[in-house]
C-alpha cells in the first residue's frame, strides 16, 4: 500500500492538507493553507505556498515555485488561488503564481506537460493536455486552450488568447490572439497555416479538415464564415472569434502557402 513518504529535512506546514500517498523531496517547503491530492509527487527544493490546489497524480519538479503571489502592484494580499489539475507534469524551475481575483484562480488544466522554467503568470487559463516547452513565459490573464503546444523561450503577452490546437512557434512573441488550430510564430507571431501535424494527430481529416482550411482561408481573406460545413472544428472557431479579445487577432503572414496539402 502506498503511504505519505516526507523526506525528514522537508518542511511541512500543519494547514497544509496532504492525501495519504503523497511524496515530498529533500528540503521542499509546503506553507499553508494549500490541498495536495492523491498521488502527488514534490521533488527536492520545491515551494509550495499558500493557497495551492494540486490534483490527483500532479508531479511537481526540484526547484519548482507554486502559488507565490501575483507579480502586479494592484495586488493588496487578498486570498486568491492556483489549481493544477490532474496528471499534470510540472519539471524544474516551473514557476506559476496565483490570481489577483478572488472569484477564479490561476489554472492550469489536466494531462498537461510544463517543461523547465516555464512560467505562468497571475490570472492565467491553461487548457487541458497544453504543452508549454522549455522556457516559455506566459504572462498574467492569458488564455490557452486544450492541447495547444508553445516553442521554447516564447513571451505570451498579457490578455492573449490562444486556440485550441494551435502551435507557437520557438522564441514567438504572441501579441495578439492565435487561432484555434493554427501554426504561428515570429515577432510579433503571424498565423502562417493550420497545424496539420497537430490537426493529423487529433484525426482532424477528409471533410473535416476541408472545412476547417476553408474557415481558415475565409478568416485570412476578411470574409464571413458563413455556408461552411456545421463541424466541431468550424464550430469552434467561430466561437473563438465572436468571444471578447482585448487584445484582437494575429496577422497573416503574405505572400506564403498557407496549408499543406
């Protein structure tokens, strides 16, 4: 049977709430109030500060940061949370602080995968099943959807959506939002085509993907997404495109094919 297993030199607040199977490294911090699930790994050195949610079977790295508080000078020391969910993996260095609002935390979603030294900034949404590679930086209130991958050393701006299933490119710099199934990169980051790897992946082909490079074209050209096939995908970008931006779309980038074939 598994049991909780704290490695004597960690120290361990009495308001930290810890399920029976947890592990904790060498010389990690855990202050409380915080709730740490079922199966939850902590390497050595991490910190884990109050005001922390992590789900069932989160592995949280050596020298990780959790929960510190938001890097914005409105901020007056509120109660405000960060939740990680389940299965997530978090290597080490990651730094992810919590919200400014008290009525929605940081997040970052399930079965995702944060590489060293990523950092995730205050009020960030981060979809399930995201990959955030080595180094990128994703700054407060910034929202990423399901399964999106971002390049390493990438800078998110503030208020920034990205898509579900997009891909950023290495060393992008987003401005403005990116399109949900989409490739973009650069600096600033321009759409440049649909991600077909991660749309071929996902079993986004025949008809379905036809649709979606249709929708695809018909945003680059300015044209309404009218008369387009009713699927899951096109139904997903108009969503994305009638919700709030405060920061509007990424360009196109002229002149390039815009798909594969």
């Amino acid at each position: 049977m598994s049991r909780l297993a704290i490695h004597p030199t960690a120290v361990v607040s009495p308001r930290a709430l810890l399920a029976s199977d947890v592990k904790v490294g060498p010389y990690a911090v855990i202050e409380g109030p915080c709730e740490i699930g079922p199966g939850v790994e902590i390497g050595a050195h991490a910190v884990i500060h109050p005001f922390v949610r992590l789900a069932v079977g989160v592995k949280v790295g050596p020298h990780a940061v959790l929960g510190g508080e938001p890097q914005d000078l409105s901020f007056r020391g509120q109660e405000t949370w960060l939740e990680v969910g389940a299965n997530t993996v978090l290597r080490e260095g990651v730094i992810l602080h919590r919200s400014t609002r008290e009525e929605q935390p940081t997040r970052v979603g399930s079965d995702c995968y944060l590489m060293g030294h990523v950092h995730v900034g205050h009020d960030a949404q981060v979809g399930n099943g995201v990959i955030l590679t080595q180094s990128v930086a994703v700054a407060g209130h910034v929202e990423i959807g399901d399964y999106a991958v971002v390049g390493g050393l990438a800078g998110i701006h503030q208020f920034v959506r990205i898509g579900t299933r997009a891909m950023v490119g290495a060393l992008s710099k987003p401005t403005r939002d990116v399109l949900p199934f989409s490739l973009a990169e650069g600096s600033p980051a321009l759409h440049y085509r649909l991600n077909t790897v991660g749309l071929r992946r996902a079993g986004v082909s025949g008809e379905r993907y036809r649709a979606l490079e249709q929708a695809f074209r018909a945003v680059r050209e300015g044209r309404p997404l009218d008369n387009l096939p009713d699927t899951e995908e096109v139904r997903t970008l108009k969503a994305f495109l009638a919700a709030p931006s405060r920061r509007n779309l990424s360009g196109f980038v002229r002149g390039e094919p815009s798909f594969e074939g």
